[in-house]
C-alpha cells in the first residue's frame, strides 16, 4: 500500500502561504480582465461616438478607460504587496531554521555549512514577488482571453490555440537549452566564492610567501569557467526570448489578418470593431508566457536554490522540542565512545570511558593526532558520537537544548575567533551584558587591569575593522567568555597555547577558581602547567584510552612505564656502544 510523500519542510512552509496566492490570484484576475478596457473602449468609440458624434460620449469614455487603467495598476501594485507579505511571512517563519541548519551543517561537517545557504533562502523570498511568478500567476488569464477569441469565431480560438502550443514547446526548448549550463554555472560561481573566502582568510600565508599571483590565477579561472557558462545560457535564452516575441506579434497580425478575411465573408460576430479586439486578446494571451521565456533564467536560478535549501534542511532537521531539564551539577559520564568526524566512517577514538564529578579537574594528555580535539567536540555536543554516550547529569549531552546548555557550559576551541564588537560583548556571549561577571571573568584570567588601560575600557572594539589582538590576548577573551555567568561544566582545548608564563598562572588560577565553585573543568594540553591544578588525568594514544586515574596515580604508572621502557632498552644498547668503542 503506498502513501502519499510527506512534503519537505521548505515546501510545506511555501504551501502554507495559500492565502497570500489566494488573494494575489484574485488581485491578478481583476488586473487581467481591466486589460480588456482599451479593446472595450474602441468597440464604444467605433460605434457610439462615431455614428453619434457625441461629444460628451467620447469624453466620459475616455474618463472610465483612464480610470480602469488606474484601477488595473493599483490591483498590480496591491497583488505585488501582498506577495512581498508572502516572502516576509516565509522569511520570518524560516530565517532562524535556514541559520540554524547552516551552522549546524558547518559544525558537522556537511553540505550547505556556509553562507551560500542564506543567499539561497532570500533568493527563493524574493521570487515571491519576482516579475517571473506574477507572470505564472497571470496565465490562468490566458484562457480568458482565449474563450473570448472562440465566441468571436472558432478560427480564431483555434489559431489561438496553436500559437498557444507553440509557445508553450518554445518555453520548454528554453528549459531543455539552459538549465544545464545556468545550474552548472550557478555551482561554478559558488566555488569561485568559497575559493575567494579561502584565499582571504588565509591572507598573511599568501602574502608573506607571494602566492598571490597564483592564487589569483586559479581564481580568474574559476571565475571565467562560469561567465563562460553564464554567456551559454543568456545566449541561448535570449535566442528564445526573441522567438517567443516573435511568434506573440506573429499572432497578433495574423489574427487581425484573420478577423479582416472573416469579416469580408460575414463571419465574424461582432462586426468591424472585433477586428483590433482579436489582435489585442491574442498578444494578452501570449503576453504570461513570454514574460516567463524572458525571466527564465531566474526560474532556474531559484530552483537551483531552492533544491540545495531541501537538501540542507534535510540534511539537518530541526530539533525535536526537548522535555525541560533542571540546571546541571556538573556529573560527566563518557560511555564506552567510538567516534569520528561526521561524515566519515573512520573512527577517531575507540573505547573511551570516565566519570567526572562536580570539582574535577581533569587533564587530557597525549601526542598529536591521539583524538583530543575530537574529545573535545564530542563533551560538549558538537559532534555524535558513532557508539556510546557522553551524559550530563545522566542526560545525553545531544539531547539538551543547546539555547538551555549553553549558559551553563564554557567552551574554548583551539582557534579562538572574537567577533565584531566590544570586548565586554564578546565576553557576554553577544546576551545581555553583565558588567559585574564581565569584569569578574576578566580578572578570573588576569586582563581586567589591561583592559582598564584601554582608553574605551570594555567597550573597546574588536573584530573586523576594530582593534587587533595579540593571539595571547585574543586567547584570553577567549577563555573570559568561556568562564563568564560560573559555567558548571567548561571544556578548554589547549588553552595556553598563546600563553606567556603571566598567562598561565592566570590560567591556573581560574581553574582553581571554577573547580572551589563547584565545576567540572577538563582541559586538553600539551603543557604541563596546568597539571598542578588538574586532579585527574586521561591519557589518550591513537585513539585510544591509555590511561585515566588521578592525577598523581596515572603520573606514577607512566614514570614507572618509562623506567620499565629505558630498562629494556639498556641491554639492547650495550652491546651496541661496545661495538662502537672497539672499533
């Protein structure tokens, strides 16, 4: 038994809009059938004023025509407005999802992470009340004005008719000639972006070692591969473009031709003023669809858009409404995990488990490559998990609410990024600013002195175009925002890495600070100084939990491993440097 497809979530949001069409559609008819007035007023004008010669007819015909052809462009105007209402309504109802799945895309690593996304989302908005959809919306008219050629005379309907379908195929040769080329074109301009995002962020390596006039290259490149494709695809609509207005003026001359020669043998009701009503109707007809030949382009573009936007939002659905939780108390439990990067069926740690309480310090240690990072996205949710669990208060941490989480959790990534603001903005998280946390988590790391040299203090900007940091100091806002409003549970990768010797005494003592108060802190490091804060220890190997304890235990277990090591070593050597000697 088959079932009908469940609607994808941009679709169902587009159908949602149904009253908005319903009363552009009723706008549309009424404007299409005022279009009738100048036919209207040459019919009265042929045979009322000039076999009257009334002057005060002539006049008063003129003052209705001119007022249906106000009429007819304040319905325009209305049918406009209320499809740019449409688009506002699915703009509203949509932004923050489309936000939401191409940052959620970004963090796991699947397509659509960027901002190609958004421009796809008001690409598909303003189609809404693009000149393309009001000519779709306007061709059920067109079988207005071909009934009315069949009551003035069959042929004509029927001539109609054919120049209908030829339209019609006309339209569809367009589709079969340029989609290709403006689909392929459309992805040729989003890899050119992304390769100029690239290139700019990473503008210090390219200039220091004169890459610029390679990279500049690849990129001319890319970009004449879709004006290329571009200039394919205007080429050949625009060949159609003037085919289809050419058979539109073919029709209106033959069928005044048509009326003339049915006229001549009694045939046409109506007599003589149907002649230039016919020619009219016919070109109105034919008007919707070569309006869409002439926006075609645009019907391309935003199907393209449209189709990346449902893979996206398929690729990430929205979140599942999540019971509400109490605020955590900091209890971690990392169940037997097996994980890798999303998307990639590689696992990256395999088997790690421990406990965590409220006051741990823990210290995650290891040689490049052993999954600490990867440790680090999975604790606090950025990344699932392939097998096990990691648990916040026995809740899986992909379960909460990441808007209710997040103020109880710090987080520092290896690259700290400050965004365009103040420095006590992006301390607070960009949420309403707390002055007296601000200036607490500054002074947690040491930088409310410095920050009180400033000559704007905390409302020193930052970020682009504003104040540059050094990476010690960009490293410690960093770490002020992760411990800004006492998070619980905080999750540091390589936190003194920009660090100077003031710096990672700060360092440990906020960590000290967080744990008295109570939170769960683990910190992944190369260093050691942040060891004689740390009261538990993992070690981690290729993946692999090597060993995990107290801290002064795991120490000793690993001494005592190196000791045993050197030990096994020295008899294997000895001979060897014997050797050496003799010779």
């Amino acid at each position: 038994m088959s079932s009908n497809p469940v609607p994808s979530e941009l679709r169902k949001a587009v159908a949602d809009l149904r009253p908005f069409y319903v009363r552009a559609a009723w706008f549309s008819l009424c404007a299409s059938l005022l279009v009738l007035a100048p036919s209207g007023y040459m019919l009265e004008v042929y045979e009322r004023v000039v076999n009257s010669r009334s002057h005060a007819t002539l006049f008063w015909l003129t003052v209705l025509v001119l007022g249906a052809f106000v009429l007819m462009e304040v319905l325009e105007w209305a049918r406009s407005e209320v499809m740019r209402g449409a688009a506002e309504a699915l703009d509203g109802r949509l932004h923050m999802r489309v936000f939401r799945a191409m940052f959620e895309a970004n963090v796991r690593r699947v397509p659509g992470g960027h901002v190609q996304s958004l421009q796809d989302f008001r690409r598909v908005c303003e189609f809404l009340y693009s000149p393309a959809l009001l000519a779709i919306m306007e061709a059920p008219v067109a079988l207005v004005m071909m009934v009315l050629l069949f009551l003035i005379s069959p042929a004509l309907g029927w001539s109609a008719v054919a120049f209908g379908l030829l339209q019609v195929g006309i339209t569809w040769l367009n589709e079969r000639r340029t989609k290709p080329p403006l689909m392929e074109a459309n992805r040729c301009a989003i890899a050119a972006q992304r390769y100029a995002d690239d290139t700019l962020r990473n503008a210090e390596v390219i200039e220091a070692m004169g890459m610029l006039k390679n990279t500049h290259r690849r990129w001319v490149a890319k970009q004449r591969e879709f004006l290329d494709l571009q200039a394919l695809a205007s080429d050949a609509a625009g060949g159609f473009q003037a085919l289809s207005k050419l058979v539109q003026n073919v029709l209106s001359s033959l069928l005044l031709g048509l009326s003339c020669w049915l006229l001549l043998h009694d045939e046409l009701r109506g007599g003589g003023g149907m002649l230039v009503v016919s020619s009219i109707l016919g070109g109105r007809m034919l008007a919707p669809l070569v309006q869409v030949v002439g926006q075609w382009q645009s019907v391309v573009n935003v199907r393209d858009a449209w189709t990346r936007l449902e893979a996206l939002l398929s690729a990430v659905p929205a979140e599942p409404a999540a019971m509400e939780l109490p605020a955590p108390r900091g209890v971690v439990q990392v169940e037997q995990l097996v994980a890798g990067a999303p998307g990639s069926s590689s696992a990256i740690l395999r088997g790690i488990s421990f406990v965590l309480q409220p006051g741990d310090v823990l210290a995650v240690v290891g040689p490049s490559a052993s999954g600490k990072t990867t440790l680090a996205r999975l604790l606090v949710g950025l990344w699932p998990a392939a097998v096990g669990k990691v648990r916040l208060d026995g809740a899986d941490v992909q379960a909460w609410s990441k808007r209710e989480l997040g103020p109880h959790v710090g987080y520092l990534p290896q690259g700290v990024a400050l965004f365009e603001g103040s420095l006590a903005e992006n301390m607070a998280r960009f949420g309403p600013v707390d002055m007296p946390q601000v200036e607490a988590a500054a002074r947690a790391v040491g930088l409310h002195d410095w920050i009180m040299s400033l000559p704007q203090g905390y409302e020193t900007q930052v970020g682009p175009g504003a104040m540059r940091l050094s990476g010690g100091q960009r490293q410690r806002v960093g770490l002020a925002r992760a411990l800004y409003g006492d998070p619980v549970y905080v999750v540091l990768d390589e936190p003194n890495s920009s660090l100077d010797e003031q710096g990672d005494a700060a360092l440990a003592a906020a960590l000290a600070q967080a744990s008295a108060r109570g939170a769960v802190v683990v910190v992944i490091t190369h260093r050691t100084s942040v060891l004689g804060v740390a009261n538990k220890m993992l070690v981690l190997r290729d993946g692999q939990q090597q060993a995990f304890g107290a801290r002064d235990e795991v120490l000793a277990a690993l001494n005592q491993a190196a000791r045993q090591a050197a030990a096994q070593a020295a008899p294997a050597q000895a001979p060897m440097a014997l050797g050496q000697a003799v010779a």
